[in-house]
C-alpha cells in the first residue's frame, strides 16, 4: 500500500512525466538535505556536490522504479548513500581528504532569543575543540557505522527509514548506531567536561 498522499502522487506522476517544473521543484525542496548527507558522510565538500549532483541525475533517469512504497525522502536518501558509498570506494577513504568543520554540521538558530546571545571567548574555543573532537571521532566509525549514525543522531531517521535507506536489516541498524555511540562516547570521553555545558 502506498505511504504517499494524493498530493504526492500527483508529483511523482509529474516526476515520471519529466515534467521539468517538477524536477525544479524536487531539486529545490531536497538539494540542501542531499547535500548535507553526502557532506556529513564524505567529510570533503567537492565531493559532496559531485555526488549530490550525480544523485539527483539518477533521479530523473531512475524515477520510474520508485512504487511509493517508502516516503520519497527515503528513496532519495538511499540514492544519496549508495553514490556516497561508490565515492568512499572509489576514493579509498582519502586521509589527506581536506578536513572541514564539524561546526557545518550543526543546525544553528535562526530566530528567537538565542540569536542576541554573545558567546564568551573561552565557550567558543571549548565549542570548537568540541566539534574538532567530534568530527576526529567520527572518522574512526568505519562507514557503515558513520553512515548510520549520521542518519540517525544528525538526520534524525528512524530506523525503520535507515533499514530501508541502507538497505541493512532492522536489527542491524540498531546494533551498529548502538556500537558506534558506544565507540564515540569511548573517544570523545577525554574531550568532554562534566562542569563545562559547552563541552557536552
């Protein structure tokens, strides 16, 4: 049985249609989400453009075999893990592959209080070694532990939709986040201070 509403399969009958207004639509609505999966699982922004942008060609040449079966999102998101993955391989995980911020990562506010506070000079620098220890750590998970943790703690997936976007079996998804928070709790230990709520 379809997941999809009326409104939802007008669109994807747009999309098999290549109606171009649709694909405008697809691209402008996920472009920032796809390219934030595949930045979070390749860690090199060149990369992830390249790969987002050879996502969404897979789109338009694959749409006809989406059946509505999962939520669109999740079927773009297992197109997004599969080219990452190849791109991993292909790559062969580059070490010298250049190091961003983890601080790209995190969602910051964009309206309400918090916008007006001033972060003092010593919870900035604690913030920043924070993320650069988070982001250290998350290199050590291999990449199915990396690929799935991200789907879940930053994404927000659950894991019925990362079953399915990795193509892994329930139970395996949930063994795996849990080892690799066991493994990330393990390495960031001694970056973390218990006094210090920036450091959390």
């Amino acid at each position: 049985m379809s997941v999809l509403s009326d409104d939802e399969l007008r669109f994807i009958a747009a999309l098999k249609r290549r109606d171009p207004r649709a694909f405008n639509a697809l691209v402008l609505k996920f472009q920032d989400r796809v390219y934030g999966l595949c930045f979070r699982v390749l860690r090199h922004p060149e990369d992830a453009r390249e790969v987002a942008q050879e996502v969404f060609v897979s789109v338009f040449e694959k749409v006809d075999t989406y059946r509505g079966e999962a939520a669109l999102s999740t079927w773009l998101f297992r197109i997004a893990i599969n080219h990452s993955r190849n791109r991993l391989k292909y790559s062969g995980r580059r070490k010298e592959r250049h190091k961003d911020s983890f601080d790209d990562m995190l969602v910051q506010p964009t309206s309400g209080p918090l916008n007006a506070e001033v972060v003092r000079p010593d919870q900035a620098h604690n913030r920043k070694r924070v993320a650069e220890a988070v982001e250290a750590a998350l290199q050590e998970l291999d990449d199915d532990q990396r690929i799935m943790v991200v789907l879940r703690d930053v994404e927000g997936q659950s894991y019925e939709d990362i079953a399915e976007i990795t193509g892994a079996q329930l139970g395996t998804v949930k063994s795996r986040i849990h080892r690799a928070r066991q493994r990330l709790k393990l390495l960031l230990a001694p970056h973390l201070d218990p006094d210090d709520p920036t450091s959390v």
